[in-house]
C-alpha cells in the first residue's frame, strides 16, 4: 500500500468538520492508518513549513497552524495516494478550487483552508517521519 500525510488544520478542529472531510477519504475506500489530534508546536510548524520561510505568508501561517489542536493522520491507498488526496483537496487558495473539493466546498480563506497534504512520495515520507517519528 502507499500512504501519504495530512492534517485537518485548526480551523477545521475549529469548525467539526474533522469527521466530514476524513469522511470523504474514507467514501473513497482510502484507509486512515494513523490518526491524532495534537496542537502542532512552533518548531515543528516551521521545519514542516520551510520551504515558505522567506515568504510573506509565513509567520501568519505558522500562528495559525499552532494556535490549537489539529488532526493528523497517515492516508492509505493502492497508489499514487498522494495525488488522489491532493486533488480531492482542491487548490491551495479556496477561491479558485473547483466545486467537489475540500477546499472550495468548505472554506473560502486563503490561509485558513482547511487541510494539508504531503505534494510528494519524498514530502509524506519526510512529514511522516517529522510528526509521527516512532512509525519510521
Ligand atoms: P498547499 O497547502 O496547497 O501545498 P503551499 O503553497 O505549500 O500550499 O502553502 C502552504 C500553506 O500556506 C497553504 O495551504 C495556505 O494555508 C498558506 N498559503 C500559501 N500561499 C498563501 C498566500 O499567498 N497567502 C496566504 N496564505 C498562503
Ligand atoms: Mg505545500
């Protein structure tokens, strides 16, 4: 099986809407092989987020990622999981995510849109090992 990483940022804690949307993973027969709900601390927040250090967005994004409890958990599918959970995500800014997504259908905020999946094979490998150390 191939797995892949996400979370159900705090807005979604926030909001109960952790039940809906791992509810559409699980309608599409991925599994949930790992699951908690944990308040992500700051130095984790900022080594998942690295790549966006420089970026304008960063330490609001960190703030909000940090502020209380999100559900992470480790998605299992037959491949490409990754992908599948991606696409299902919608795009990164609510706006312009297309209807049937996560994002588009339950959110409209750039920074605050819901969830979190691994862009790779090597991403949800490394995000795995970061938030969920003794599974590697
Ligand atoms: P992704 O979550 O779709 O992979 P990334 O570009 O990796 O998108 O950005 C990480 C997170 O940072 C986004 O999910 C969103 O919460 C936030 N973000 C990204 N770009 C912006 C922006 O331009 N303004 C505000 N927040 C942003
Ligand atoms: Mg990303």
């Amino acid at each position: 099986m191939d797995r892949t990483f996400i979370i159900c940022k705090p807005d979604a804690v926030e909001r109960g809407l952790v039940g809906e949307i791992l509810a559409r993973f699980e309608r599409r027969s991925l599994r949930i092989t790992s699951a908690e709900l944990r308040t992500i601390d700051r130095a984790t927040a900022e080594q998942h987020y690295g790549e966006h250090v420089a970026k304008p967005f960063f330490e609001g994004l960190v703030e909000f990622i940090t502020r209380g409890p999100s559900m992470l958990a480790v998605i299992e599918g037959p491949e490409d999981t990754w992908q599948v959970v991606r696409t299902m995500m919608g795009a990164t800014n609510p706006r312009n995510a297309a209807p049937g997504t996560i994002r588009a259908d339950l959110g409209i905020e750039f920074t605050e849109n819901l969830i979190h999946g691994s862009d790779s094979t090597e991403a949800a490998d490394r995000e795995i090992a970061l938030f969920f150390p003794e599974m590697s």
